[in-house]
C-alpha cells in the first residue's frame, strides 16, 4: 500500500486540473450575494471560499468527503486525516502505515517542556498549547525549503510534512500541559504501536481500566476534527496560510482563534448549565421541572446553552453520537441522565416558545436543536476530566486534523492570498441609497 505522501503525489494533478477546468469554463458564473445585515454580520452565509474537506448542510449536519458523519463515527483520527486529505478511506495497511508516521514524528522537543513549564502557573491552558506549537516553528521544514527555493506546484510537500510533525506531537504537548497545569507535572510519554486516540487517553493519565475512554477520545477527536472551512479556527488558519506562513504560524492562528469563548468555550458553558441545574433541583430534575426552568430561563431573556446552531436546522448529529455513546457507556450517571432529559423536554419548549414569539410579532427560533455542545462536556466530566479550561484544548487536538488538512490541499492548488474587498459605512450609506 503506497504512504500517505505517495497517494497524494497521485492525486494532486488531478485536484489540481479540476479546478483550473471549473475556473476556465466558469470563472464569471456569480454563486453568492451579499447584504448589508451580512457584511455587518460576519458575513454569514456569504459563498466566498472553497473547501472540499467537508460541508454541513442545515437538513443533514456535518458531511465529511461525501460521508455523513454518523456512517463514519467508527474511524479512529488518524483514518479521519487520511479521508480530510485524499478523499478515500485507509486500508489497515494504509493505516498502519499513517500511525508509524505519527510514531516516528512524536518526540516533542525538550525546549518546549521547559518553555512550557516556565509559564507561570496560572497560564491558561490554550495559551500554554498555543506557545508549544508556535515555539516549535524553528523546525519547519516548509520554511527551510521556502528560503532555500523551490517550485510553487512543490509547496505542498514540506507542508504537508510540517502537517504531520504537528499532529504527532500535538496530544503530547496537551497531555502534558494538563500534567503541568493541574497534575503532578511529569510527562507521560507517547507509546510506539498505540494508536493516536487511546494515546492522547493513556498520556492524560486518567484511569480507564475498561478502555472506554478511549474509546471516547477517538470519538471525540473524530467528531471535532473538520467543520467545512468557515468557522473562525479553519478560516483563519487559512487565512493565515494563503500568505504561505508556515503551518505552525497558521495552526498557532488558528488556535488563537478557537480559544474565543464564542468558538471553543461552548461545551463548557453547557456543561455549567446542566450542573447548575443539578444544584437548583438538588439532583436529575423531572422532566417537568425542567420545562417550567426553560420557560424560565427563555421568558427572561437567556439562552439555553448547547441548543440552536448558526447552520444546522437538525439534530446535530454529533450529539446523536455523543448521546449514543452515553447510553452504552454511562447511562447510570446522572449529569449524563440531566443531559439525556434536557434532551427530551428543551427542543419541545423551544418549539412552543418560538410560535409564543411570533404571536407576539417576533422572529421564531431558527433552531430548536442540541449542537455537539449540549453533550460533549458531560461525557468528559464522567471520566473524570473536571478542569473546564482545558476543554478546548482537547477541541484543539481535533481541529488541528482539519486546518492542517484545508492548508495542505490549499497549497497543492495554489489557492491565492486572501483578501476581501472591505467598503466603509459611508459607502454603504451611498450604495443603500441609490
């Protein structure tokens, strides 16, 4: 079976003739409009870049390489990486072939454990990942090919190698800033032969004698690893990227990105939500108790955290499979029990309170749903893993897969510098008025 590298080498031209076919046949075909609610808006729902790693349709969720979500939930990360990448599911050859990659890249530079344990101590986890990553650039190999000169149509081959040194040594550096910043700080190593999930769950250092934890690690990493390439951590890092700024410039970014509590801090603001509500009923509220609590908590003007998405309009599936996951695994615990039964009574109050809203003369709610927000914490926290801050850096280890994955392909293509048109108010003034 050939190495990841060696499919690439296949596929590229090909991707590459695609697309300078579909630019050549319909390059003035116009796919997007913009208002003005939309440019004051974030540019929500603009059509202005490509990503061919993954779409989420609002009536289906997240689709990754033409695979819905919930028919691929069985991949370990690092088969998702391979499909990000080539578009195919790994063989256990091939697999294998991509885990001693990772095996033979994983040794994490000691200058980065003594940075790291440097910081001081009330540094915030995703600040501590994000300098581990970023201090490891000296090594990239695209930099030191950049400078020394090479073919634009090559710049994909030491990014994609700069790609996979990250990854490797990625749950290493989170696992072991979790040691430093709430353990006892000694580093648990990566272990040869292991594969990337149930490492990440052994170098954490939480006991997990059934082996379920990692079973919810490859999971968890599976579910988060790509997002199409909208969201700000994806967006970003390719934005970054398009100025041929190294991946670890790019993924550093990218990460600075998704530490915004509006981006990486949902599960635990859902997680606080459903302990709090424990706290109020002292224990797993009735399903009655919890609808009067989410009239009450609507009526006076707040959200419930974990439900509506700015996208889907369906069940997120990744919460289907982190709900899934709890059946089997932790039925009997009851922050998981609150969660389930959040599950049965918000999305019908959020139903009744949206036709409430519109007799009222207001906009109905878009999304009456649970996003993957609404269950991921409650899982974490059943295994043990209590420190909230640290949540988004496990969202990090994931997300990396798909920004690494967008800037590799990125840069087998060629995909131009980004750089949007910005207009003034004043010009939006003149243009509304004529």
């Amino acid at each position: 079976m050939p190495t990841l590298q060696e499919v690439l080498q296949k596929r590229i031209p090909k991707y590459r003739e695609e697309v300078q076919q579909i630019v050549r046949s319909h390059g003035d075909k116009v796919i997007s409009e913009v208002n003005v609610a939309q440019a004051y808006g974030g540019m929500r729902g603009v059509k202005g870049m490509i990503c061919d790693t993954s779409v989420v349709e609002p009536d289906k969720g997240l689709i990754v390489r033409g695979h819905p979500l919930l028919e691929i939930k069985h991949l370990w990360p690092e088969e998702v990486f391979f499909l990000l990448l080539t578009g195919d599911l790994p063989d256990d050859e091939a697999k294998a072939a991509l885990q001693k990659e990772f095996d033979r890249r994983s040794q994490v530079p000691e200058y980065v454990w003594k940075l790291l344990r440097a910081m001081p101590s009330d540094s915030h986890p995703m600040c501590m990942l994000d300098t581990g990553i970023l201090v490891m650039e000296r090594e990239s190999i695209f930099r030191g090919w950049y400078t020394k000169g090479m073919k634009r149509e090559d710049y994909w081959i030491p990014t994609l190698d700069d790609a996979l040194n990250i990854l490797a040594r990625m749950p290493v550096i989170a696992a072991g800033i979790y040691q430093i910043r709430y353990k006892e700080g000694n580093i648990i190593r990566w272990t040869h032969g292991l594969d990337y999930g149930a490492n990440y769950a052994n170098m954490l250092g939480l006991p997990d004698p059934t082996g379920s934890f990692a079973k919810l690690m490859r999971l968890y990493l599976n579910f988060h690893a790509d997002h199409e390439g909208g969201n700000v951590s994806a967006n970003t890092c390719h934005t970054v990227g398009s100025a041929l700024s190294d991946a670890y410039y790019s993924v550093s970014a990218g990460l600075n990105g998704l530490a915004g509590p509006l981006h990486g801090l949902a599960n635990q603001e859902c997680l606080g939500w459903i302990l709090d509500t424990m706290e109020r009923f002292g224990g797993v509220p009735t399903e009655e108790q919890l609808r009067d609590f989410a009239f009450e908590t609507l009526r006076s003007g707040r959200v419930i955290p974990g439900y509506g998405h700015a996208v889907l309009r369906v069940v997120d599936p990744r919460y289907a499979g982190f709900l899934e996951f709890g059946k089997e695994h932790m039925s009997d615990d009851p922050v998981f029990q609150t969660v389930e039964r959040v599950f049965n009574v918000v999305p019908k109050v959020l139903q009744e309170y949206s036709e409430e809203r519109v007799r009222q003369g207001k906009n109905p709610i878009a999304n009456c749903w649970p996003n993957v927000d609404a269950g991921s914490g409650a899982l974490l926290y059943h295994y043990g893993l209590t420190e909230f801050p640290y949540y988004t850096v496990l969202f990090s280890v994931s997300r990396s897969m798909g920004m690494l994955s967008q800037l590799i392909l990125n840069r087998a293509l060629g995909t131009a510098i980004t750089r949007p048109k910005s207009v003034s108010t004043q010009w939006i003034k003149k243009a509304v008025a004529s």
